[in-house]
C-alpha cells in the first residue's frame, strides 16, 4: 500500500476511533445525567405537590411527647417535651432516645428512655446499653427553667438496639410496671424492689437467650384494672391481657396458622393499643400503616370493625401510638411521617404538628391515655374512604423505604416512588460511568 494512503488510512482509524471515545463519553454522561434528572424531577414535583401537614388549629391544646429521636436506628438526640398549641412550652433532651410519656396526677412526668456506650454492664461487656424509666419535674413544678430528673429506675442491657423499656405506667406512690423487651418480660417494682414478674417464656417459645436476639419485643403494658394488663407483643402480632396470678387470660388475634404468631392482615408489629371497653382496643397497626379498632365477637374472636389509614391527604407511615381523646376524637403518632394528627369520628384533621424528630408517642392533657373511650365501631358517620384506605406495601420498595426513613429521616411526602427513581439514578451513575471509563 503506497505510504499516502497507509498515512490517510491511519488517520482515519484514530478519527473514527477519537468520534467513538467521544461519543462513548457523552453517551455515559448523557446515562448519568437522564437517571439523576430523573430522581430530581420526581422530589421537586412531590415538594411542590405535597399537601401542607402541621397546619390544623393552632390553638392551646396542651400535648406531651416522648421522641425517639433520629440517627442510624433512630438511637440518637431523644427527647420528652410539651407543646402548647405547636409552641414547645419546654423539653430535657438527655436520653439517646424516649418512649412512652405519661403525665402523672402530681405533675412529674413518666418516661421510659434508652442510653448508649454507658458502664458499669454487670454480666455484658462494656460498653452496653442502660435503659428503664425516669420521673421528670417539669418547669411548672421546679419554678425552673428547665426540667429535670428526681427519680429513676434502670437496668443495664446488652445492645440499645430492639432491647428498651418503651412503656411504663404507675400503680402507686413509688409502684410502677414497666415492659422489658431485653429479657421479653413485664415486671412491678416497688420503692426500687422487683415483686412480681411475668416472663414471655410462660406463653411462647424462646430462644435459648432473649437477650441476643429481638424475639418478641414487647413494647406496651395498659392497666385495665389492678390486676389485669392489656400487652403489646409486638412481633407475635399480638395483644394479651395478662392476670396477675394467672399469666395470659385471652389474646387477641390469635395463631390460627401454627406459627406461633396473629394473622398479620390483622395486626402487624402493633403499638401502644388502648383498652376502650366493651370488647373494644384501639390499636396502632403499625407495619400496615393504620389504626384499627378490634372488637370481641359473640364467639369471642376479635376482627377489625374500623380502621384509618391516612389524614390530612397524608397516608400513615409506620404510626405507633393512638389515644381515643375525652372529646372523642383520636390522637395518632404517624412517627416515620414525623408528625402528631388529632382527627374527628370523620377521618378530618382538627389539629396536627410536624416535629423535629421521629416521636413514638404522645399523650394528650390534661387527661392523657386512659382506659375507656368512645369507640367508632358500627358508627354512621365514619369516612369511608379514609377508614379503608390501604396501608403502602411494595415488596422491597417499602423495606427500603422504612431503611432510609429511620436513617435519615426523609420528608413524609418521599414515598417508594422515590425510592425506585432513586435506585434508578445510582443505576444510571454506575451504567453511566462504565461507558466512561470503557472508551478512555
């Protein structure tokens, strides 16, 4: 081949090989670029389209709210705190996470906390875990400033992970009973003196060590007189009311299927359920996203007779807690939406407050969560669309949802919409940077 044309021929292979690199670039930066505008476009529109949350009546409702905080497992920056109206009146942030409040009659207020890395552990390694309950004075009662700790009763436990006390409730000057969800029990301490226990192990199957894995995770104790309690065993799906004397006396939503645990159509991985009366419980129906009132049938099974999924145009997102009010409406904890929402026997907001951090519960005062309540089973003036609202489930999507919502707290509008768009964004960066990286 004469030289001109070897000269023109290679010329023209680095060329077309240049155009192909070139091209190569831009069609990975082109990838990147369409998954990322993609993501983009989906959260500025949902911002721009969400509904307005925390906006219903500002008046003087007065509210206390134990917060679980934030952080990785939602482990970190806890807090108790009163609002008046949406105003915080005061709050004692000194606890890795709180859980469950109560008001109390004299004033003080009960709370049930968690603290990380802390010593001595007795039979755990150091640093273990430390949880139980505290009593807190508020400003009120202090004519201070702040609140502060009088009293306190905690245990060490191996990991702060799936092992607190999440409830506790008083039965006299210096009585308390309180869950464990470290050694899966219920337990009565007086003046500081274990003296009465009931262990899990009673009903179900264990574990060989309850401690080192999240068995059961027992989450509420309701007391229904002096001696019965109303119990959240949140893993079997399930509430049982437990006789001092007697152990387990009835549960509610029983295994039908021989796998130890409720239908989780009915209940799944409940919260904080309040005994209303007349074969009644409302119940925070957590992992589907509702609350539910149960009702004790005339063969003494117990189904659904009402339930609502969603308020002020927001569907719930793993809410916790829900306390029929004296007035008859009914306030809800929606934690992953990080918001509190009192609503009518209608479904319609009447009062909402969009928090800081992700709270578990909240009680309204002056009364609080009492035993008895209206209940809105069979009523004629329930909303149906929002009482059957369907909870969100999207296999994967939803689990990976609830990861990045106890991990970084996104906005309550970022949904499994934003997930997939996201997921296809990082898809893109990767397809987008390997079609770079092949034609340097």
């Amino acid at each position: 081949m004469p030289s001109g044309y070897s000269h023109s021929y290679s010329f023209l292979s680095r060329l077309i090989s240049g155009i192909r690199r070139i091209s190569g670039r831009r069609g990975g930066i082109a990838v990147m670029l369409a998954g990322i505008s993609i993501f983009v476009f989906s959260v500025v529109l949902a911002a721009a389209v969400a509904p307005n949350v925390g906006v219903a009546a500002d008046d003087r409702r007065v509210t206390i709210v134990g917060s679980q905080g934030g952080g990785p497992g939602l482990h970190d920056d806890g807090s108790v705190y009163q609002l008046d109206g949406r105003s915080v009146a005061w709050r004692l942030a000194d606890a890795d996470s709180y859980f469950d409040v109560t008001k109390l009659p004299t004033g003080t207020v009960l709370a049930g906390y968690m603290n990380g890395e802390t010593t001595p552990c007795g039979p755990y390694d150091e640093p273990c875990a430390r949880t139980g309950f505290r009593v807190i004075n508020p400003p009120e009662i202090t004519a201070d400033s702040s609140p502060t700790v009088t009293d306190e009763y905690s245990f060490p436990v191996r990991t702060r992970v799936n092992s607190e006390v999440h409830d506790v409730e008083r039965l006299g000057p210096n009585e308390y009973v309180f869950t464990d969800m470290d050694a899966e029990r219920i337990a009565i301490v007086d003046n500081g003196t274990i003296t009465w226990e009931w262990y899990a192990n009673e009903t179900y199957d264990a574990p060989p060590d309850p401690t080192r894995t999240d068995w059961l995770h027992i989450n509420d104790i309701d007391v229904i007189d002096s001696d019965r309690f109303l119990v959240s065993v949140r893993n079997a799906h399930q509430l049982v009311i437990i006789e001092r004397g007697h152990g387990v006396v009835e549960v509610i939503n029983k295994d039908e299927s021989g796998n130890g645990k409720g239908d989780p159509s009915v209940l799944r991985q409940q919260h904080n359920p309040q005994w209303l009366g007349n074969g009644t419980v409302l119940v925070a129906d957590s992992h589907n996203d509702r609350i539910v009132e149960l009702h004790r049938g005339a063969d003494d099974s117990w189904e659904v007779t009402w339930s609502i999924a969603a308020a002020e145009g927001v569907p719930f997102s793993w809410p916790r807690d829900a306390d029929r009010l004296s007035n008859g409406n009914t306030l809800i904890t929606d934690s992953l939406n990080k918001r509190i929402v009192e609503i009518n026997n209608s479904g319609v907001a009447v009062w909402s407050y969009q928090t800081q951090k992700v709270p578990y519960e909240a009680d309204r005062l002056p009364a609080g969560e009492r035993v008895g309540g209206v209940a809105y089973t069979n009523a004629n003036n329930i909303d149906t669309a929002a009482s059957t609202a369907a909870g969100r489930n999207i296999p994967i999507l939803s689990l990976l949802l609830i990861g990045i919502q106890t991990g970084i707290q996104t906005p309550f509008w970022f949904t499994e919409i934003h997930v997939a768009t996201g997921v296809l964004a990082l898809i893109s960066i990767i397809c987008g940077s390997g079609l770079i990286l092949k034609n340097r």
